[in-house]
C-alpha cells in the first residue's frame, strides 16, 4: 500500500495543533455540539484522514455513513466545481434547474417498488423524514404514526419524538411532537428464542391495534437496518408481514433509509434484501452525495403528489451544488463497483467477526449487510450490554 493510504502517527493524538483549536473551540462553540475525537482534520482522501498535526488516520465513522465512495472522491470534486461555478443557488420552486430533476430521475429509477415514482428533495436526513409524515398524513387524512424500539430517526422536534432513546437526543428539549406511537421491534438476538419474522410482526400489529387504531394511523416508519439502534437486521418476514397489514388498512410503510441506502449495504437500499417488501416511501439522505448536504423522499407517485402545490420545498432544498454531487455518486453506483465493494467487506469482515466471537464471550452477536456490520458486547454468559468493554474498544480504536 502507498504511504498515503495507511494509518501513521507523527505526534501523540491529540497533536499540539488539535489541542490548541480544541481550545478555541471550547471558547466559542457550544458545549451542546459534542467532541467525540479532538483531533481536527485537514485533509482527507478515500479512507484517510490527515489531521493539522499531520497523523494519517483510517476514518472508522465515515462522516456517519456519509462518504461511503470515500472522502473527495474524484468524480464528486468535479461535479462541485464545476457546478459551482455556473450556478451555487436558486430556490427550485422559483426558478428550477436540471440537477435537481436529475437527482429525482436516478432516485425513482432505483428505489424499491414496482410502481411509478415521484422525489422531492430537501437537505437531511431528519428533514426527509419530517416531509414523509406530511406526504402520508396529507395522503391517509389520518394523523398517527408508529415507529419501533430502538429506531433513530433526526434530532428535530418531531423526530426526536420517534427515536427510541432520550438520551442524548431527546432529554431535556421538550415537549415533544406527540401523535407518535412506538411498538417492538424484531430484534433476533434479544427476542424469544425461535421467533420468526411473522411471529415478530404479529407482536408489533397487535400494539399498533391497541394502541393506534388502523383508522387512525396514516403510516408505519421503519429502518429495513436500524442504524444508531445497533445495526439490528429484522427477522426475515417481518417488513412484509407488516407491509401486508398496512395494505389492507389504508396505512403507508415509509422505509427510513438515510442510514441504510445508497449501496452501504451492498444493495441499493436495505429495503432490497427482503423479496416482496415495496415501502410506499423511502427516505433517503448520508451516502447520496458524498458530503455535500442534501436529502431525499422517493415514493409511489400518488402519495408524493397528494401535497398541494407550495407545500412541500424550502431555501435550500435540492441545491444545485450538493444536486450535483448526488448525481456524481448515483451515476457511479450505476455505472457499477460500488455496490460490490460493499459485498467485498460483507465478505472479508464478516468470517473474521464470526471467528472473533468463537474466541471472546464478550462479543454476543454479529449482525449486519454489506458495510453496515456490527457486533454486540455483552457481559460473558449473559445477554446484559458490556458498556465498559465498548468504551476500551472505542479507546483503542480512537487512540492507540
């Protein structure tokens, strides 16, 4: 390997002059934007980070999920500047432009679903889900919404109310957004011994039936890979059993897939793996343009039709720079190798955190698809979460 795609330390971590900005930030950041890592980057290419002080390091968190064809990859650089050039912004919905069709072209082409498909685009993750609920409720004219144990799905008021945990993203920022209703996941390795994907669904229909009511439920939002959650694969059969519920009672299933999609999973959205599954929408965000700050809702072109005219946009949505750079990113997954090299690691990594398991009774499962794999740490014998091994892992990673 050349030297600049390997890890190498020159200073300790944090260097002098991560120190030193670190200082500066604690004097004018706020302290409720966290500092997982005070080293502060650069430069970066692929899967390598360079920080001020010079250290080479491998990124272990990818942007979360974001750079997924690694950092300034070639044809994303080239599709920002020259975009950039011509045109950095016009809102849509007054004088639009060809990237931002582009980008929806690629998406309904792609996104899961045998049926024709609209997008509209917006600028994160947290955003795209918040413009789901308002295509269902506009569509359903119901206004609940069911999400699941363990789901994360944006730091918004409304989406702080259908993630799982309080803490960190939730506690202390209320009230919240109500008319949200959460229900169990599958969740194979904590779930009764030999419960199946039905089994599992059936649990999650009967407290949305009394808890909810189908009359009053506009949509059921799900991650087809829960991503802060853990990485948690449902049981094969679970997305289809509820699917088939929401069908027969006027209820829409939106796929969450801003951690999932965009090739992290070795297919182009986690909602693939599982035959018959066809979400009605998708939303999407991280992969789609290599950094650049944009999302998306995808869905059946009668659902994303239902808002009236001026409903649904804002400032920046769909901007034509990071338009550009979503198309650069899709038009290469297209074009073909990346989605392999997502089966490649699935591949390398996978037997490898299975031979690990066999020999540490800490790790007590390994789950996940394609670059989205993950192992749980439990205290040895039991099922009970190990927070003090995950934090020595976590050092380890970070600092040595």
């Amino acid at each position: 390997m050349s030297e600049a795609t390997v890890r190498k330390l020159v200073t300790a971590i944090p260097g002098p002059k991560s120190q030193e900005l670190h200082q500066n930030r604690l004097q004018h950041v706020s302290a409720g934007v966290g500092a997982a890592l005070p080293v502060y980057i650069d430069h970066a290419h692929g899967a390598i980070l360079t920080d001020v002080d010079g250290n080479q390091l491998i990124d272990l968190g990818s942007g979360i999920g974001v750079v997924t064809i690694g950092h300034t990859n070639d044809g994303v650089v080239k599709a920002v500047q020259e975009q950039v050039a011509k045109l950095t912004h016009t809102l849509f919905t007054v004088t639009p432009y060809q990237p931002y069709v582009r980008v929806c072209e690629l998406l309904n082409k792609h996104a899961p679903g045998n049926f024709p498909k609209k997008s509209a685009l917006f600028n994160s993750g947290a955003e795209a889900v918040e413009n789901a609920v308002k295509f269902a409720r506009k569509f359903t004219r119901k206004s609940e919404i069911v999400v699941f144990d363990h789901a994360y799905h944006g730091r918004t008021n409304l989406t702080m109310a259908m993630n799982f945990k309080a803490a960190p993203y939730g506690n202390g920022f209320g009230p919240l957004a109500g008319s949200v209703q959460h229900v169990p996941m599958s969740y194979p390795y904590r779930d009764p011994e030999g419960m199946t994907g039905e089994e599992a669904a059936r649990r999650a229909i009967t407290y949305i039936e009394k808890r909810v009511g189908a009359e009053d439920l506009a949509a059921i939002f799900i991650e087809p890979i829960q991503g802060e959650g853990g990485f948690i694969v449902p049981a094969p059969g679970f997305l289809t059993t509820l699917q088939a519920w929401a069908r027969n009672n006027n209820v829409l299933m939106v796929a969450d897939e801003v951690q999932a999609g965009i090739a992290r999973t070795g297919k182009w959205f986690a909602s693939d793996y599982e035959a018959g599954f066809e979400p009605d929408m998708v939303t999407i965000a991280k992969g789609i343009a290599g950094g650049m700050p944009i999302s998306a809702v995808t869905g059946r072109a009668d659902v994303m039709d239902a808002a009236h005219a001026g409903g649904i946009g804002g400032t920046y949505g769909g901007n034509p720079v990071a338009a550009a750079a979503a198309v650069a990113v899709l038009e290469q997954i297209e074009a073909g190798g990346v989605l392999e090299k997502a089966q490649a690691i699935e591949a390398f990594m996978l037997p490898r955190l299975l031979e690990l398991q066999q020999r540490h009774s800490i790790i007590g499962d390994v789950r996940g698809r394609g670059a989205m794999l993950a192992i749980e740490l439990v205290e040895p014998g039991t099922k009970n979460p190990n927070a003090a091994a995950v934090n020595k892992v976590v050092a380890f990673c970070s600092f040595l």
